[in-house]
C-alpha cells in the first residue's frame, strides 16, 4: 500500500513540477500533456514525444525515472515472493 501511494504522490508532484517548469520553454503545454509525459516517464517506455528541457524538468524526470525503476522491481519482488510461496505450498 505505501509503494503505490508513494508512486502516486510522484506522479502527481512530478506531472505538476514539469508543467509549471516546461510550460513555455518546452513541448509540455497542457495537463493532459504532463501526465502522458509522467506515464510513460515511470513505466521507463519513453516514446519521446514529449521530454523536458529546462534543468528543473530534467531533475523531475529523474527523480521519476528512479521511482519507476524502484516501483517495478518492488512489484517483481512481491509477484516472485507470491509464487515461490505457491509453489512451496504445493
């Protein structure tokens, strides 16, 4: 519960840090824009239409990156501990 809270609170902190910070210099102009930009940022896709380009930004894609990184292998860590507890049951 505290992992998908936290990742939460970093995408809304993060989509909210890149819009403010990105929203006249960069491609980042809309809300809609920023949260498309945050999902694809955590799940460490990066299809590239939308990036930051002001050094605040690209701290807050950093600190979103490391978080997705963190909440996927929490994930992995959770799915392999329920299986192996399956199979030990069996």
């Amino acid at each position: 519960g505290l992992i998908v809270f936290l990742v939460v609170v970093s995408i809304v902190i993060t989509s909210t840090a890149v819009l403010h910070f990105e929203k006249d210099v960069g491609n980042i102009k809309t809300a809609e824009d920023a949260l498309w930009w945050t999902f694809i940022t955590i799940t460490t896709v990066g299809y590239g239409d939308y990036y930051p380009v002001t050094s605040f930004g690209k701290l807050s894609a950093s600190l979103l990156i490391a978080t997705g990184i963190g909440f996927f292998g929490a994930v992995i860590s959770f799915v392999t501990d329920k299986v192996n507890s399956i199979k030990s049951n069996a």
